[in-house]
C-alpha cells in the first residue's frame, strides 16, 4: 500500500473524519420527523443490527459485557408498541453509553438533526453543574435569570434526576465521570431535549443567589441552530478549531484546541515559526493551552510532541497497528524544541490523541499540567466505523481497535491526573474567571 492511502487509513481509524452522508433531507420530512411513529416490526429489525454491532463488533475494550446485555434486554422488551424516533433513541443510549468507550456514540438521524438545527426551541440558560446540583451562569437571552440562581427543578423533573439521565446516556472511556458532566452542561440544551424533554416553554423552580428562597419562573425556549448538538457532535463540531498564541512579558501561550487539520502544512508552519519566534525572544516559560480538545489524528499531535522532547522518544507503543509504525520508531526532536519552563492546561474534555499526548508528558516527566483529570489516558478504542439503522435512521459510531502510547505504569480506564490540580468555583464562572491559568501563572511565578 502506498504512503497516501497508509495516510488516509490512520486519519479515518484514529480520527473518524470520513462521517455519515451529508444528503440532505426533504423539507416535508423535517416537518414529520417529530411525530412519526415506528412499528414494533420496524424497531425490532433496527434493535437486532444494533445489538450485533454492540455486542459482536465494537471494540470493548472497557465493557462489562454482563451490564451491556442487561441494558440491552431491557430496551428489547421494551419494543412492544409504537414509537417515535426519540423514543427509541432514548431507550438506546443507556446502552452505547455501556460500552464505556469514548469514541462511540449513538447520534438521532439526519433528518432530526436538522430539525434540531431549523425548529426546535431549547432551553434558554448557560449552566454548570457543582456538587451535583445545577446552577445558571449566564443569561444570554436575557430571561430576567440572575447567575447565581440554582435550578431546582425544569417542568417537574428535580434537578438531580436531569443530571443522573443525560450523564446515564453520554459516552466516555472506563471509568471516567468527569467528561459526562463537562459535555452535560455545556450542551445542556441538546441533550435536555434529546434526552428527556421535547417542550417549547420550561416551568423553572429556583433559589434565589441572594436569599435562598425557592421561586418559580416559565421561560420561553429559542431557536438557535448554535444549541442543537448530536452526540457524535460535540466531538467532530471542533475540528479545525482555529489555534492561536500570544507573546507577552516573560512567557507566551499557546492554544491547540484540536489536533485535526484539514490544512496541516499551515499547521506545521505556524508550529515552526512560533517556537522559532519563542526561541529568538528568549522566552523560558511556555503554557499551553489543551483546554476543550477532544483529540484528534496522529500527524499534528506528534508534530507538537516534537518541539516538547529533547530526547529521541516514541509515541505509540509497539503493539500498535502496522499502519503507526513511524511513530512507534523513537521521534526526533524538532530543531527549536522548547527547552524552558512548561506548563499544559488540561481539562475533562482530553481524550483521544490529546490525552495520548498527556499520557506521554506524564510518563517523561515533561512540564507541569495543570487543571482537571483527562477523559482518556494512555490507551483507548478508535478504529471506528459508522452504521445507519435502516427504518428510525439512528447513527452509530462505534469503536472497532485498540491503540496505546508507549508508557508504562499508567492505569487504563482512568485519565491522566494533573500535577497541579484547580476545580472551578460558582463565583469564577460568573465572573468569567479562569483559576486553570492563574494557577499556572503563580506557579510560573510564584
């Protein structure tokens, strides 16, 4: 096989970015979508592809497959009457979620995708979870909530119960909690509706930041193609995410918050000249940003990984498959390497290619991270394909090898640990706050 298609192959395995068809839906379709009701026969032949994927294809590298049959048993009695798609998906996900990878989701079709984009009216409010308990944080749409109050409850569903069935239904690697809640809050309004609750007005019970006292207010949802969000979504939504750096008095910042570029050769060049602009000015102290990056492919993470080594070192272990083989050879450092003091801002959204990359700065006992567990650690499943199931339209992405880094001693299933960790606290989300960055910054200079 030649070097291009050898490419090609490590992109799609390691990243997923060849995804489903594009086409779009007809108009009318949208409209129905909602409503449709799917046979029992029907959901049954979708529930039996879907079961056999799951249970005879998908990589399960961190399944319990005693637990994966009950969730699937569960929603196979289920598939007595009609249903609609969103019902079906919602008696699914319990399951994807059960398989404990990462890299596998379960996504509504692309006709309600594009519902979601073009009709739906979600939840209004920015929100975070803290100590198990929902709390707004901003008031984008200006409903009159102040930031501060906690959510009690949303059109009777009490607040504890909303954050245990989205967290149930989102996928993450092994053991992992840390992720379900990142993803969770920030696309709260997706997955609100996908999830649990398809209303277009939202009876809120809160308690005032400033009293304590428990009151009652209905806002209106909006229409915001921004909100809409599949599962598989919040991970592809970030390719390209543009990377940035900044120079200042004593220290430079660098932001990647993806590692997969359509575009790697701009890529590579602004790598080369800002580390080149780095080693000029004489700067010793570099952070970099790995906040919200979800992983990637393996040519721009390892071209990063080239200017934080002084030593020749290899990425992947040698287990991997034929394909990784020049990355499983020791990787020489690029020529201006970074030799000063380093610090990475790492979050629960690192997985995947970044948290491979975490793995390996942990391992080497480079720089200093600073922030949050990881999602993903040293090894995970990829290797994924995509199946439509034939009647409800349902998209699955499911993991199908298993790749790791060349580490030893680090647990699988669990993220990588900061060195230096920081939780986030109500009052910094409200006053858009960042305690990661200041925390490295007093740690640089103490």
């Amino acid at each position: 096989m030649n070097k291009i298609l050898l490419s090609f192959i490590a992109v799609s395995v390691l990243s997923g970015c060849v995804l489903f068809g594009a086409k779009q839906p007809a108009p009318d379709a949208v409209n129905k979508i909602q409503d449709k009701q799917y046979s029992p026969e029907e959901l049954n032949e979708d529930m039996t592809r879907f079961r056999k994927i799951l249970e005879q294809k998908a990589a399960g590298l961190y399944t319990d497959h005693t637990e994966l049959s009950r969730r699937l048993d569960e929603a196979e009695a289920a598939l007595t009457e009609p249903m609609t798609e969103l019902e079906f998906y919602r008696l699914l996900t319990p399951a994807v979620a059960a398989l404990r990878c990462g890299h596998s989701f379960l996504s509504v079709s692309a006709t309600m995708e594009t519902r979601l984009r073009r009709k739906v009216l979600f939840f209004p409010l920015t929100v975070r979870f803290i100590d198990s308990r929902i709390y707004v944080i901003d008031d984008p749409r200006d409903t009159g909530t102040a930031p501060g109050s906690e959510i009690l409850s949303i059109n009777g569903n009490p607040a504890g119960e909303i954050i245990r069935d989205i967290t149930a239904r989102l996928s993450t690697d092994g053991d992992d909690t840390g992720r379900l809640r990142y993803d969770a809050e920030r696309w709260f309004a997706a997955f609100y509706y996908s999830f649990l609750d398809t209303s277009e007005s939202f009876d809120i019970i809160f308690r005032s930041p400033d009293s304590g006292v428990p009151f009652r207010k209905t806002v209106r949802g909006v229409q915001d193609s921004s909100l809409a969000k599949t599962a598989q979504g919040v991970v592809f939504d970030t390719v390209n995410a543009p990377y940035s750096h900044r120079f200042t008095a004593g220290h430079a910042r660098l932001t990647i918050p993806c590692f997969i570029y359509s575009d790697f050769g701009a890529y590579k060049r602004f790598l080369e000249d800002f580390f080149a602009e780095l080693s000029r000015r004489g700067i010793d102290t570099l952070i970099i940003d790995l906040r919200g990056n979800y992983g990637g492919t393996p040519k721009p993470t390892v071209e990063l990984f080239k200017f934080l080594i002084d030593k020749p070192l290899p990425f992947f272990g040698e287990d991997n498959v034929f394909y990784l083989a020049r990355y499983k050879r020791p990787i020489n450092p690029a020529e201006n390497h970074f030799q000063g003091n380093l610090f990475i801002l790492m979050d629960e959204a690192g997985f995947s290619m970044n948290s491979f990359l975490l793995s390996l700065l942990k391992y080497h006992h480079i720089g200093t991270l600073v922030g949050a567990p990881s999602s993903g650690g040293w090894k995970c499943s990829d290797g994924a394909r995509n199946a439509v199931l034939p009647n409800t339209g349902l998209r699955l992405r499911y993991s199908t090898a298993v790749f790791s880094t060349a580490v030893e001693g680090q647990e699988p299933g669990r993220g990588i640990e900061p060195d230096l960790m920081v939780s986030w606290s109500l009052k910094n989300y409200i006053d858009h706050d960042d305690p990661v960055w200041e925390a490295a910054l007093k740690e640089a200079f103490p």
